[in-house]
C-alpha cells in the first residue's frame, strides 16, 4: 500500500510542478553576483534547475550518510562467505 502513496505523491509533485513551470514563462532577472552577471531567465528555467539542484544534493547526502551502513554490510558479507567456507555450510 505504501508503493501506491509513492507514486500518487510522486504525481501529484510532478503535476504541481509542471504546472508551476508553464504558468511562471515569463523572463527574470537572475544573478549570482560575484560569480555571474545579471541575465534574464525565464522563472520556468530557474524554477527546474532548482528542483534538480535540491535533488542531487539531497540524493548526495544520503549517500554520504549511508556510507557507513554500507562498509558495515561489506564487512559482515565478508565475514559471512570467510564462516561458511571454514564451516562448508552454505545459507
């Protein structure tokens, strides 16, 4: 059941933000001072680029706050396969 709230959730973000995008068309002055000049975007672009900026950052960190979990289930397969074959039983 939890399956179908994702995906609802995840259509129901998706719908939202399409039509956030194609009401906000117009041009924008965007800048990133010291780094970029002023420049018009249209809102939609800028809009995106954060949605997909906050994605991989947020994609990143968890990856780096798993990090951890997974050495420690590298180790204990390591260990797993080591006690089977001085056991010869196999799971």
């Amino acid at each position: 059941m939890s399956g179908f709230f994702k995906i609802v959730l995840t259509f129901l973000f998706a719908a939202i933000l399409f039509w956030i995008i194609l009401v906000n068309r117009g041009p924008v002055a965007f800048s990133l001072d010291p780094l970029w000049n002023a420049d018009h975007l249209p809102m939609a672009t800028i809009i995106f680029a954060a949605v997909v900026f906050g994605f991989l950052w947020g994609a990143l960190v968890v990856w780096l706050n798993g990090a951890k979990v997974r050495s420690q289930c590298r180790q204990q397969k390591k260990e797993i396969q080591k006690l089977e074959e001085q056991t010869g039983v196999s799971l």
